[in-house]
C-alpha cells in the first residue's frame, strides 16, 4: 500500500497592509515554503475569499472607514493542506469631508458645517492656516474656530479620521476671508460749497481697501487705498450720511462701517442760506442775501447779478 499526501507550508511571515483606499485593501506578505503554493484570502465582515498564486492580493467591496481582520492561509498543492493562517487587521479610509459650508464669520471667528463622513466613530481634523494657525479635533459635522485676526486670507482643512486615529480620507480645504474690522477716527468736514473731505485710520488686523458711500439726496461711492476720501457734487444745507467700509483682499468681503454725518453749510451771501431758501418771482431790489450785491429773483439772470448758487438752489425748489 502506498499512501500519499502533502506536509503542511509554512505560514506567511511580514504580512502587511499595503495600502488602504475607501472600499478596498491591498495586502502582502513574504512567500511560503513547499511546492505550488497558493494563497486564501480572506477578511472579516466581507463575503469575498480570494485564491491567489503570488504573495499579494487586493479586496475590494468593503465599506468606508471601518475595521477589518485580513486573513492569508497558505495551501498546498492538493488545495486542502492549509499552513496556520495568519492575520492582520486595519481600517478602510473614511470617505472624504463634502459640502463645506462657512455658516458665518466674523472679524475674530469663522463657522463651519459639513456632511458626515462615511465610517465608524469617525472624528474629523481641521487644520487652520493664516495669520494666526490652530489644529482641532471635533466628533460633529461642525466646528467654530474663533482666534482669527480680522480681515485675513485663512484656509481650512478638514480630514476624516477612522477609529484607530491614524487611517485619514483625503483632504478638503475651503478658503475664506474673515471680516474686517472697522476704519477708526472717521471725520467729515466740508470743503467749499459742494464737496466734503473725509479722513480715517486703518482698522485693526487686515484690510486691502475702502469703500466709501454717500448717502443723501446725492448718493456716490468711491473706493480708495487710502484713508482719505473728497467727494464732490453734493448740495448746501443738506443732511449726508458717509459710511467708510474696510474691504478686504478677496474685494468682496467687508465689515460694518465707520460712520458720521454732514451738513454742507451755505456761505451768507448764497440764496440757499435762508429757511426756505431766498427765490423770488420777477424783479425785486431786496430779494438778496443780508449784505450781498448778489441776487435771487428772476431777473436777475437778465441782469447777470444773480448768486453763485441762483441756478441750483431756486430752479430746483
């Protein structure tokens, strides 16, 4: 009688995980001894074993950011006599951080929300650069970093990170500025008969430029890198509203303005210093400022010896 039959192989030895992706593992290990060997391959929680005849295999089909235990047994050529299996476990990569959103932001602080990352207890990494940088760690789709200089370029970065602390999705980064901070010192003056002169100091943190409005009967906006402003073609004895905004480098964002008020006052020899203003029908010899050569009437025009502002303050009423 002659029997025959296969010795056992031995076991893989530097069994690795090579690389992980969202749904699939790729794994390695060092060959086994005997003749024609081949390999199982198997992990726990996934119905697919794979035979394979080189020391490496990928899984596929498994689910974002989870546990796995992958097992390799060696066979003989008779694919019954199996070597101690050996086994190594590690975790899927969660699937990355979608639909960022900056909820609000502030001169000093930013919040943000996203979707929840595929996996399980998956915490998430936020890596903050900019003027001032911080690294958090929270377990909520959401976070509110605060700590921010105003009026500042700052990158967020958020990463998934599995149960283990260590398997990390690919990143996603979203770029915001925070608000600026408001111009300081602001003051009006008026400058002749139509115009006013504004100056201001810069704020504190960031800013790239101003935006300057005016705000009354005339409305106007000038922007400017500087902190001063002049602004022309306004009315005597009329209320303006200036409004200076600080806008930052992205020319978008800007914060709440410095604010102040002005009355261009009308000189004493102008129609327009009176309450109502001195207009008067036909020709009248005291239809004049107090003390004036100049007048307000109707003829005057016919006369050439009507007031600076006869035109505009009388044919306007």
């Amino acid at each position: 009688i002659i029997l025959s039959g296969s010795t056992k192989p031995t076991p893989v030895t530097n069994f690795t995980i090579v690389t992980v992706t969202t749904t699939s593992a790729s794994l390695s290990w060092n060959a086994s001894q005997g003749s024609q060997i081949t390999y199982r391959v198997q992990a726990t929680g996934s119905t697919l074993s794979l035979t394979v005849s080189t020391p490496s295999a990928t899984i596929i089909g498994l689910a974002a950011g989870s546990l796995y235990i992958f097992t390799v047994t060696a066979l003989a050529s008779d694919n019954v006599t199996a070597a101690d299996a050996v086994s190594v476990s590690g975790y899927t990569k969660p699937t990355p951080v979608i639909n960022v959103v900056v909820i609000s932001v502030t001169t000093a602080s930013a919040s943000l929300s996203w979707n929840t990352s595929q996996g399980s207890q998956i915490t998430y990494r936020v890596q903050v650069t900019g003027p001032t940088s911080s690294n958090l760690v929270v377990s909520a789709p959401s976070v509110n970093v605060t700590g921010l200089t105003a009026g500042s370029q700052y990158n967020f970065s958020l990463t998934a990170v599995a149960a283990d602390n260590a398997t990390i999705s690919d990143i996603t980064s979203i770029v915001r500025y925070t608000i600026p901070a408001a111009a300081k010192n602001l003051v009006a003056s008026a400058a002749g008969t139509n115009a006013a002169h504004l100056t201001w100091s810069v704020p504190d943190g960031n800013y790239a430029s101003f935006f300057v409005q005016v705000v009354g009967p005339v409305n106007q906006t000038v922007s400017t890198t500087n902190t001063s402003a002049d602004i022309y073609g306004l009315k005597v004895k009329t209320n303006y509203t200036l409004l200076v905004y600080c806008v930052a480098a992205d020319n978008t964002t800007r914060g709440l303005p410095a604010t102040t008020f002005l009355i261009i006052p009308a000189p004493s020899n102008w129609c327009a210093f009176q309450d109502p203003p001195l207009c008067c029908s036909g020709s009248s010899l005291t239809c004049h400022p107090e003390n004036a050569s100049c007048y307000c009437d109707e003829e005057c025009q016919f006369f050439g010896d009507c007031c600076e502002d006869h035109e505009m303050t009388c044919h306007n009423i």
